[in-house]
C-alpha cells in the first residue's frame, strides 16, 4: 500500500518499503542493536539478516489515518539493556521517519528475536 501527500503543485506516493528502509538503517545506527531478525518458517530459527534485506526485518503499515506504524525484529548485543535499546530504538525512528517523511509515527512495535555475543 502506498501513502499519498499533497504538495504545493502535485503528489508524493510514499512506498511502505522505502518507509522500511530508513526505518531499519536508523535502527541498524542504534547502539545495542546487532542487526536485524526474521524466523525462518522452515526451522523456526531467527537468521540475522544482511545490511542489504534489513527492510524484511522491519514491517511497515499505513493505517486509516494515514499515519505509520512500524514492527521491528532486531537482535540485539548481549549484556546491554533490552528496554534502554528498545527505547532509544523507538525514539531514533520516530524521530528519523518523522523527519523524513512529514507523517506521523502512531505505533512502534518491537520483537527481540536473539541476542548476540559480540566478538
């Protein structure tokens, strides 16, 4: 689904996939994140995703008012703060899409899927 906004002298249509995007390399910038999940549906295992797919980590959705809602599945690095990552992860994207956008961010929803060890 695409989102439509009106400008002076025409329209912008806004891909959901284009909103993933910023979405996910703001998250991928957030300390404490390692990268981006998804649950593979053959094994049930979570494969952390490449920098190139981060997008399929990250679910974007206009909802009838025309404002965002985002869904992440991050990895995050072990022993850092689940809730202080996720909170500056929230904060971060609002911010970032917000900006980058000029929509409203209604929802931000986050699924940690694994945790890491860094080396």
């Amino acid at each position: 689904m695409k989102e439509y906004i009106d400008g002076d002298i025409g329209t912008v249509s806004l891909d959901e996939n284009v909103v993933a995007q910023v979405a996910g390399l703001t998250a991928l910038d957030c300390f404490g994140i390692v990268g981006m999940g998804i649950v593979s549906l053959k094994d049930g295992l979570v494969k952390q995703l490449k920098r190139d797919n981060i997008s399929k980590g990250v679910s974007v959705k206009f909802d009838e008012n025309g404002d965002i809602v985002i869904d992440f599945h991050i990895v995050v690095a072990y022993g850092v703060s689940i809730k202080a990552v996720t909170d500056n992860l929230m904060q971060s994207v609002k911010y970032k899409v917000e900006d980058f956008t000029s929509l409203k961010v209604s929802q931000i929803n986050v699924y940690v899927e694994d945790v890491k060890v860094l080396d």
